[in-house]
C-alpha cells in the first residue's frame, strides 16, 4: 500500500509524537504502511501479519498499522492509531469511510469488505490522507436483494451477483407475494446462495445477508 505513517500519533484530543507503538515479530513479509493483525505469541512477542478482509480472525479484533517494513521473523514496530499520508483518496469524498481490503491494504468501497479502518480526512491523487483507526468496527452489516423466480422450486443467486464472497454468512430469505408457498432453505454453495421453495413458484425473492 503506497504512503506513510505520519511522525504524529493520534489521541482522543492531541496529537502526540509516538506514544502508541507495539512490537511485533513478523510472519510474513510486512510493509510500511500495511494493515496487520496480531496472529499469536512467539516467546516474548506478539507475532502479526498482514491483514486480510477474507479472513475472519482479522476482521474481528484489533488492527494496527506496520510503521516500518519488516521481513519474516523480524520485529517491526506497528500503531493502533495515526495518519496514512500520501495516498490516493480521490474516490472518496472528506468524512467517507476506509475499509481493509486484502493484502493488509485498504478500500474506499465496501463492496466485499466488511472492516471499518479510518476515515478519509484528506481528498486528493497523491496526497491523500487517512485517519487509521484499528479499533473501528463495521458493526452489523446487512447486504439484501431481490431475485426473480419464473415457475421454479429453487433459485440460485451467484458470488458474481451478490458482489463478493458471502459463503457461510447467515442469511433469511422470503417469497414478496401474497402466496402460501414460502421459503423451504436458504443455504451455501461455496458462495452462491441457493434458495429452495415448499413448491413451484413464481415471483421475486427478497434475502438478507448478515455480511458482520
């Protein structure tokens, strides 16, 4: 992820040089900048690595941001708060939300990301800046749609559709129409969600997806 952590450390009312580091011994390959999480202990430190929004054990929980590189079994120094200069925000508008993305990098979009990480407090191209906050959470998350049935006994909505990978959330599901055929299940294919009717049906399908 392209930028750095800038020299003030950011406390609820002042702005601080440096009070907020954690050590950490990497477990994989770490750039200034990336996003981690604490994946154990190893002795005396706290292991981390990057951050990844496709795995659970880093969405839940703390995060930090690695305040410089650090090569596998090295120990680099991470915050839990502070300011990501010089990246690209010009997507987002000033106020609008910074998800974790993959590769301990970060979004503006939370399409397929669930994980709150800052907030954008400078719009621009190359000089961009992010409030990180590792403690931030996205909360719960409702991700809902409509599918169309046409005389069938189930309906399958794909990952492609849902716009991101869902499989193993927990979800509802409901026939819209007045009609005595309801909704028998709503189950995982891998990422597809695959809904099943009490009898042949025609009409939308309403589902409800508890991304967080």
């Amino acid at each position: 992820m392209p930028g750095h952590i800038a020299g003030r450390m950011i406390l609820p009312g002042t702005k601080t040089p440096g009070k907020n580091f954690l050590r950490f011994r990497a477990t994989g390959t770490v750039a200034t900048g990336n996003v981690v999480s604490c994946t154990g202990v190893n002795g005396a430190f706290l292991k981390a690595a990057r951050a990844s929004a496709a795995v659970a054990a880093d969405v839940r929980g703390p995060l930090y941001m690695a305040a410089g590189p650090a090569a596998s079994g090295s120990d680099f120094q991470a915050i839990s708060q502070g300011v990501i200069e010089n990246v690209d925000t010009s997507a987002g508008a000033l106020g609008d939300p910074v998800f974790l993305s993959t590769a301990g990098g970060f979004s503006l979009t939370a399409v397929g990301f669930t994980r709150r990480i800052g907030t954008i407090i400078v719009v621009g191209t190359t000089d961009g800046q992010i409030l990180f906050d590792g403690g931030l959470s996205a909360g719960s998350t409702i991700k809902s749609g409509i599918a169309a049935v046409a005389g069938a006994v189930n309906v399958t909505v794909t990952a492609a559709t849902l716009a991101g990978s869902f499989g193993g959330k927990p979800v509802t599901a409901t026939t819209n129409t007045g009609t005595t055929i309801h909704v028998l299940t709503a189950v995982w294919s891998t990422d597809d969600l695959v809904i099943t009717f009490s009898a042949s049906y025609t009409g939308d399908v309403t589902y409800s997806i508890a991304v967080d």
